[in-house]
C-alpha cells in the first residue's frame, strides 16, 4: 500500500526559494524511494524555523486543513530540515499524522536497502543515535522494568528505562562494529599489493551501472536514491593490468551526522584506494553542487588527498541546443551545450575529466584508457619495473593533479 505526503519546506536568508524547489524535488524521490507518494507541497518565507512547530502558525492551520480532508488521505507529513523533539511532539498532537523529517525518512530507506551483517548494524545504531535524543517524543517503551539486584526501583520512570536500553544497545551495537571491522581490515590486507580504486559520487549518478560495465558483473541497479549502499569490491582487467574496484555508498545534501558517523567504517574503502573515480551526472540541473557535497564529505573522512579522474556521466540524457542566438530553448544551468560544458570543465580539470554515458556506453574506451594509465602508474610505482607486465610503459608526469581544493 502506498502512503500519500505532503512536503513542507522553509525559504530563509541561507535558501532561496530556487534552492528550496531543487530540495524538495529531492525529497520527493527519497519518498518515491521509500514508497511513499508526495501529492502536495507547502512552503513558507521565514527567517529562521519556528522553535515549536517549524512553520507559523497560520501556516500550519492550513496544512492541518489539509490533512484533515478526507477527500487528499494523508498518511504523512515530511519536513525537509531535521526536527527537534518539541516540534515533533507538537506537529503530531496538531496535525495528527505520521510526522518525519529527512533524516529519518533516509535512516528509513537504508534500512530497507541494507543487505550485509554489516550494512544492517551500522543503520540501526545510526537509528538509536537518532532515537535517543528523542526519546520525550517517541516513548517508544522498549521493555518493562523489572526488578532486581542493583535495578533502581520504582522510581526510575520509563522514559529513564528506554534510554538506559539504548545507551546499552548503542554500546553493544559498536562492540559488534569494531570485530566486523577487524574482519574487514584482515579482508583489505589479504588483497596484497594490488591496485585500489573506489567509485565515489553523489547518489544515483550511475556509479553501479559504471561498476557493472567495467567489471563485466551483475551489479543491482535501480533508478531510486541508495539503491545500493552496501560495498561491492570486484576484481577489474583492462589490457591484462588487474586491479580493484570498489563501489561505495552514495552521498546526498543534508546527509544525517548519524549516518556519516556510522559508515565512517564502510568508507575505509574511500581512504585506503588509491584512485578515485569521482562520478558526477552532468544532466542533473544542480550538478556542481553536488560535486561540492561529495568534495566536503570526502574533507570529512579523510584529510589525505588522493589522485582522481572525474568522470561526468549521462551525457546521453543532456538537454542540446545549437548555441544559436535565434534558438528558442532558454540558456540556463539545465541546458547548458555538452561541447560548452566541455570546454569549461576540461580548463578546469585539465587531463582529470572524461565525459561518457555508462548506459549507452559512449566514450568507454576512452575512460579505460584514462583508468589504465592512472592505473598503471601507481602500479609501476609499487613494483619493481621487471614485475610489471608492460615493456612499453611510459611514465605519466609526476606532478599529477591532485583534487584537493574546491571546484568553483
């Protein structure tokens, strides 16, 4: 059964009502994603959040209107911006819906999409550390108290009572972590010395459909948000030169502190490759944008900078227009020519962008080439020369670009 939404969303000093309609257009897909249809959206002009119920008070006499039609059967009401436990409480006891944020709406669909031991355990304590400072709200009762030696008596309320289970779920939660993630370190180290490579990028860019076609393997793909956020590492060979591929978990704008704390593990993957293949859907209205978001949260995981290849994929999927003055089609940010975007983007990456299309395989070869050279270089440089498989290799300048500073 699909469940009917409502979007609210606050245009502030900090976001412009443009901004605004690209977030929400974002929410609407996490919702698409995790089943739920978004059938309206309310916005409001404010300085700053309303402390108790987000939106004014008027504001929310009209979303309550609405709710309360029988004729739309609203189901819930998503908030774009995290809420506190006051304005949880409150929203609810007004509006008398099921109230989320995007915080939870995205701890939602990676619990749903989480397939590995791992994956599954790193998403429920992002979900306790979400929890708990709401417990006020969600008076969730995890279990009765009983009584006991050295158990406070009646005196501890309920409240006390859930979050002494979950501080102590949290805990336990981190122990099973850090023996998975000793696992993994055992796993990473038996690789040996080969070549690592990790596809990093924002959310359904198309880093699984490239991972399917450089590693010639079945890989879940899906046009929905986190379609995959467990790590897929494959073993990759372009011109008899072997090396690793990983596929990581996708980024996103206001990507919960919960999450990135608890998949800090999973993207040890991002901090011991040794490439990175930084995809980016160059059709997306808002794609420098997104480039930034992935650029910070990488800041964020690790300081050290790696070499990289930016790879700008669905160039099947852009808008194109001649240029011409007398053309009709508006110039803007969504329909800028590919020739154009080539040129802007090339001056500014110099060697470390390739434009392709991962679903009609255009310009693949081309990203092989690049991949093997880059490849191939960190691979001589760990080898002895006698080792390597290539007579005719010729060096790349050693002054390679390394991406770390923000692309403006």
């Amino acid at each position: 059964m699909i469940n009917n939404a409502i979007l609210i969303g606050l245009i502030t000093p900090e976001q412009s009502e443009t901004k605004l309609g690209e977030y929400l257009d974002e929410l609407e897909f996490l919702a698409k994603t995790a089943g739920i249809q978004s059938v309206k959206r309310f916005t409001q002009r404010l300085d700053y959040s309303h402390p108790v119920s987000f939106v004014g008070s008027g504001k929310l006499l009209e979303i309550k209107d609405f709710t309360e039609n029988k004729n739309n059967k609203i189901d819930i009401v998503i908030f774009d911006d995290e809420l506190t436990t006051k304005q949880l409480r409150n929203l609810e006891t007004i509006l008398k819906v099921k109230i989320m944020d995007r915080t939870s709406l995205i701890l939602d669909i990676f619990a749903s999409r989480a397939q590995t031991a791992h994956a599954k355990k790193q998403v429920e304590l992002a979900q306790y550390n979400y929890m708990l400072p709401r417990l006020t709200h969600l008076w969730t009762h995890l279990e009765r108290q009983s009584g006991g030696f050295r158990m406070r008596g009646p005196g501890e309320t309920q409240l006390e009572t859930d979050r002494r289970i979950i501080l102590n779920k949290i805990i336990h939660l981190k122990k099973e972590l850090k023996k998975i993630d000793k696992q993994k370190v055992v796993q990473r180290s038996n690789r040996g010395r080969m070549v690592r490579v990790a596809l990093v990028g924002y959310t359904n860019v198309g880093k699984s459909t490239l991972m399917s076609l450089l590693s010639k393997s079945d890989i879940f793909t899906e046009n929905k948000l986190f379609a995959t956020i467990d790590t897929t590492v494959r073993k990759v060979t372009i011109n008899n030169l072997v090396f690793l591929l990983t596929d990581t978990v996708g980024f996103i704008r206001k990507l919960p502190t919960e999450l990135i704390e608890s998949f800090k593990s999973t993207l040890d993957e991002v901090r011991e490759a040794d490439l990175l293949i930084h995809i980016v859907d160059i059709s997306h209205p808002s794609f420098e944008e997104q480039v930034k978001v992935v650029i910070q949260t990488l800041n964020e995981i690790n300081k050290e900078k790696k070499p990289y290849i930016v790879v700008f994929n669905k160039i099947d999927a852009l808008l194109h227009i001649t240029g011409d003055k007398n053309d009709l089609i508006s110039r803007d940010q969504a329909n800028v020519p590919l020739d154009e975007l080539k040129k802007t983007w090339g001056g500014k990456l110099h060697e470390n962008c390739v434009f392709i299309s991962a679903r009609k395989k255009q310009n693949i070869e081309k990203l092989k080439k690049k991949l093997y050279d880059r490849v191939k270089e960190i691979h001589i440089q760990r080898f002895s020369y006698k080792e390597f498989i290539s007579p005719s290799f010729k060096p790349l300048r050693k002054n390679t670009k390394i991406y770390d500073r923000e692309i403006k």
